[in-house]
C-alpha cells in the first residue's frame, strides 16, 4: 500500500475494521451502531485514513457508498492482517493444548430455534469458552462467510462462490403449517395443486426456507398464492394461528418454539428433507476450539435436541 509522502503515520487497527465494516454496510451510521461508536467518530476516524494515504477511501455516489480503489486496497490488507491475527490465536491455543477462548459462530434466523440449546451444552462442557452469537437470514449470513468473520456458520443449503468444509450434523424438515381449524387439516392427503389456491405467509427474500418452497412448486408447475412477506418466524407462526394463511416452516421452530393453534398439514412432497450443516470458510484456520465445538456437535447434538422434544411433550 503506498502511503502519502506528506505522512509516516500508517493505519490504525481501528481504521482497519472500520473500513471492513463500510464494506459490509455501506452506511457510515450502520457502521457506528455495529461497532458501537459515534459516527462524528467514524467520519474523523475514516477522514483520517484517507489523509495518512493522500487518497478517499469512500465516496458517495446519488445515495450509494462505495469504497475507492484506494478503500478497497485498505480492505484487502485488512483481511490479511485480522486473518494473520486470527492464526496466530490459533497457534497460541495449539501451544497451550486448552479448550478456551472465544467461538464465533454465524446462523440463519431457523437455526436460532435450536442452537441456544446445543450452546447451553456446549458451555457447560467447556466453561470457560466465551460465545458469540450472529443471527441473520441467508444473505447476511453468507456475506459474513465470504469476509471469514466466524469460526463455524450453520445453513441448510451449502453456499455457492466460495470454498468451505461442510459437515452435515442434524436433519432439517420443512413442514406446511395450518390454523388447527383450517379445513385442511381434515384431508389426510393433501395434492400441491390444491395447495396452491390457498394464501401463503412467506419469508422475506434471501430467505433459504422461501427459496426452498418456491422452487418445490415451481418444479411441479404451480405457483405460490402468496398473502404476505414476513422475516420473523415467530411472526408469522403467529399470523398462521390468527387464520391469515398457511406457510411452510422448519419443524424445529415448532418443536422448539411451541405456539397453541397450528397444525401440521400431511401434504405431498412434505416434509422436504434437508441436513443443517457446520459450515467453515475453508481458508480460515480451525482453532482447537472449534474442533472441539465441531466434535461435540457431531457427537451429542442430536441426542441433546431428541432429549429435549421428548421432555416437551412429557
């Protein structure tokens, strides 16, 4: 990177993130709400970038930001340099032979259903490991893939564009929901062509669970008679329930996020049968503490979330 000859300053670590985080938001007040500072303190921070390079890093163009080739050479070094941070964590950790740190893990808003549960465990196994927690649909999660920020994400459908190790650990059932009176509900075969004429509540778009449901009916020639969008699950389990239309949801946001007044319908070509899948950036060097999260994932993860179906129905 060349650096303004007016200047023997170079970037701070702190202007480092911030440019990764413009990146990622394009927004300079998103990017002071994510990191928690002012954005008088973000526009000085990055005003300061661009003085120490002789070049802006962003400019505006009608309402869009956009980094400059001088921005996206700073975001280039910045990935190197947090990605060298983040192996020597690991060579830290391999030397000490202990299970701790932080474990840094990205999921889709249906996997929030189920995982607090497997990270209950988890912590109870290992102490003193501290987690953090993201939870977005597809679209961010993928995007926080590609940028290597977490040790382990956790989708249903393998991402495309970029190279990963996957590793399937828990089976996933999409399921059609129905008010518990809906006349549906007393048809014990239920033809997709039939379903298509009712009113659907689907996700938001970037949503896996949307995408998924909307391919399967335009596979057999029908489309989606769709009432509403919404992004939250629990949202539109309620809005099910008030009789404002069907809608197809992960079974474990009905086993775990239990709501009076829905029914699962016996539909054709449902439950659609998928895995959750610990997804890492193939790049991003595994910690022992993610190979220990991914070992015991792998080896208590079902037995955990059987466990806890069962005690709910007892």
């Amino acid at each position: 990177m060349s650096l303004s000859p007016k200047t023997n300053r170079q970037p701070t670590i702190r202007q480092f993130q911030l440019v990764q985080a413009l990146a990622r938001y394009q927004s300079l007040s998103v990017v002071a709400e994510k990191l928690h500072i002012s954005q008088p303190s973000v526009s000085i921070q990055l005003k300061n970038l661009s003085d120490i390079l002789g070049l802006p890093v962003y400019q505006m163009l009608g309402r869009k930001l956009e980094l400059t080739d001088a921005g996206q050479a700073v975001l280039r070094s910045a990935n190197q340099i947090f990605e060298t941070l983040d192996n020597l964590r690991t060579d830290i950790d391999n030397l000490q032979g202990v299970v701790t740190g932080t474990l840094s893990i990205s999921v889709v808003t249906t996997a929030q259903y189920f995982l607090p549960l497997l990270l209950a465990a988890f912590a109870k196994h290992y102490p003193q490991v501290e987690v953090k927690l993201e939870i977005g649909n597809r679209d961010k999660i993928h995007a926080r893939l590609a940028d290597k920020l977490d040790d382990f994400y956790l989708f249903g459908q393998i991402p495309e564009n970029v190279e990963v190790i996957e590793t399937p650990f828990l089976d996933n059932e999409l399921v059609v929901v129905a008010p518990e009176r809906h006349e549906l509900t007393l048809m014990p075969n239920i033809t997709l062509a039939r379903l298509s004429h009712y009113p659907f509540i689907l996700r938001e778009e970037g949503s896996g669970t949307r995408e998924t449901t909307v391919q399967l009916f335009k596979q057999h020639g029908f489309e989606l008679h769709e009432k509403m969008t919404i992004a939250s699950g629990e949202a539109i389990k309620q809005s099910v329930a008030a009789g404002l239309g069907l809608s197809v949801l992960s079974k474990h946001s009905l086993d775990f996020g239990i709501l009076p007044g829905l029914k699962i319908l016996k539909v054709e070509h449902f439950p659609i049968r998928s895995k959750w899948r610990l997804v890492q950036n193939a790049s991003r060097k595994p910690t022992i503490l993610a190979q220990a999260f991914q070992q015991f994932m792998l080896e208590n993860g079902v037995h955990i979330l059987a466990a806890a179906v069962q005690n709910s129905h007892d």
